[in-house]
C-alpha cells in the first residue's frame, strides 16, 4: 500500500488501530499529544510528526482516535491544530466517540478549507480494534468513504454509511447508552445474587445458558468477579457516551430512565476516582464487592 495515512492519539483504541493498519502494510504517521506514546509506532516502522498540522500536510487523509469532544476540537482547531493544513484533497476521519453537534462543528470547519469530512465512531473495544473486528459507524462524505474503505476493511469486521454526519455520532452514542445500562443491570444482578448467598460465579454460568446471555456479560464476568478493572474501555468515557445519549434524549424528547439512573452510578464510579478503570469498576459503586 502505497498511500500514508496520518493518525492523531495513540491511546487504548488509536494504539490498537494504527498497530494493526501497520501489520497489514500500510504507511503511517502518527501524533500523539504525549508525544512518548509515539515510540512503540515507530518501532513498528510508522513516522511521528510533532503536531496534528505536521501529520495533515504529509497525509492524502488523517484518521483521529481521542478521548471526548474537547479533545477533538481541541486536535482541529488549536495551535499547529489539522485546521492550518487541511485543504482541497485532504480528508479527515475522526473515529472518536463525540456528539452530533462536535462532529458538525469539525465538519463545517474542514469542509470551509476545502477538506473532506467523515466521522466514523466505532463499535467493539481494545481486542476487536487489535484484531480488527471492530463495527465502524461512518457518515459524512461519501467520497472520502470510499477512499478510506482500504483501511476501515483491515480495522474493522464490518462498515456502515450513515449518510449526513452526526448519524455516526447519534447511532455510537445509541449503543453505548444500551452497552451503559446493561452494564449496570449486570452489576446490580452480581450485586444481588452475592448479598442473598448465591455463588455469583454460578450465576455466570446460569446467565451463559440463556437468552440473556450475550459477549460482554461473557468477557467481563469474570474479570469482574476476580475485581480486575485494568482498563479496556475508560469509565470517564463510558460515563462521557451516558452524559452526551442522556443530552440526545433531551434534544429529542425521549424518557430514558434507566440510562439516566445508570449514569448517576457511573458518575458515582468517578466520584470514588474509578474514572480510568475499566468501566466494568461500576459494580463497585453499585455495591459489589466479592470477598
Ligand atoms: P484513551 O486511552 O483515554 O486515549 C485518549 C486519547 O486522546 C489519547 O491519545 C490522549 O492523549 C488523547 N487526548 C485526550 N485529551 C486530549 C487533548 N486535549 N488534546 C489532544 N489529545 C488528547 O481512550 P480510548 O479508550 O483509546 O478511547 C478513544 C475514543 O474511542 C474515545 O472517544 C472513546 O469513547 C472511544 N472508544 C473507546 C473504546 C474502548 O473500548 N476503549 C471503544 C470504542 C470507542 P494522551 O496520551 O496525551 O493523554
């Protein structure tokens, strides 16, 4: 593959994506805003460029993978920002999980220096991004779609195109907000079976054998019950895709009860600075805690 490709924040996510885009052949350079994350990309061969404007001049397109909406303004519009060098032929592809309004905002920026735009939220964590089966949530420009399909082939197991963007953003934070409140209920039911003297590891297998059985309960079960909360996927971040669903509900007039009480106890986890553990820790604030 012939093509650089330019990628901006090597955190959980952006390290296991660019990681993967280097062992299928393609060319990249990266940025990280602590630049030291940098080092492992380039032992594998990727360039590091010293800001996001450095890696947008070098690149036909430039994929972002960071934490929340300030920090993807932050990465366009600041100082040596992908605002000074993006122009007619360039496209940018932010991959972060923001809101609809964030993601118009950089579009309508881009598109006003001539760039393309796509946002492209994905679905499926730290392994799936390693092993690039990730669900990856597209809309924008149908154009820079296509041309990126290359790499959203090797990051991910399967791509939709969404349409006008903001859908990408609207359809991630949908199912994190379900991901959030299951999260919960799965927690509370740990919670219970082990306060009315149940064994919570039988109750694993009992729930692996039925309908309400599914992936998640599957892989964080178990971690869980041994409290290995190493991160996977940050709960500042879950409880961020809860605050940014919660607003969509709002915007929309829908009653979403459960996800906003799911919210408060992943509030709480952060209160008790759980934030950066993985966002399973939330059973610790709802009350589990196994001996
Ligand atoms: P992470 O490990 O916390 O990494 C966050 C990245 O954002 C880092 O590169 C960080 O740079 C950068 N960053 C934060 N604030 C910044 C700022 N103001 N300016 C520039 N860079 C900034 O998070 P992650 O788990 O990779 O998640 C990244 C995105 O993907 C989030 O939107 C998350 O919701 C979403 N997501 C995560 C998962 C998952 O399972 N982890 C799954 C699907 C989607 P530093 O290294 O300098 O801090």
């Amino acid at each position: 593959m012939e093509e650089e490709i330019g990628f901006l924040g090597l955190g959980i996510m952006g390290k296991a994506m660019s990681m993967n885009l280097l062992r299928h052949g393609f060319k990249l350079t990266v940025w990280n805003r602590s630049l030291s994350k940098c080092d492992e990309l380039r032992e594998h061969g990727a360039s590091v460029a010293e800001t996001p404007a450095a890696v947008v001049k070098k690149c036909k397109y430039t994929i972002a993978m960071l934490s929340d909406p300030s920090a993807a303004l932050s990465v366009v519009f600041d100082k040596d920002g992908v605002l000074e060098q993006i122009c007619s032929g360039k496209g940018y592809i932010d991959m972060s999980t923001v809101d609809a309004d964030t993601s118009t905002k950089i579009s309508e920026a881009i598109t006003s220096k001539g760039g393309h735009f796509l946002e492209a939220p994905v679905s499926g964590s730290k392994k799936p991004a390693e092993d690039g089966q990730l669900i990856i949530l597209a809309a924008g420009v149908k154009s820079l779609y296509e041309e990126a399909l290359p790499a959203f082939d090797v990051m991910g197991k399967k791509s939709f195109f969404l349409g006008e963007v903001g859908n990408g953003a609207r359809m991630k934070l949908v199912v994190n907000m379900i991901m959030g409140s299951m999260m919960n209920a799965f927690s509370e039911g740990l919670v219970l079976a082990d306060k009315s003297g149940l064994d919570p590891q039988t109750l694993l297998n009992v729930l692996e054998l039925g309908a309400v059985g599914n992936p998640m309960f599957k892989l964080k079960g178990p971690t869980m019950i041994q409290k290995n909360y190493s991160p996977v996927f940050p709960l500042k971040h879950q409880q961020k895709d809860m605050r940014l669903a919660l607003a969509l509900g709002d915007e929309n007039a829908v009653s979403m009860p459960v996800a906003a009480a799911a919210n408060e106890a992943f509030k709480k986890a952060r209160g008790m600075g759980l934030g950066d553990l993985d966002f399973s820790a939330v059973c610790e604030a709802v009350g589990f805690r196994p001996s």
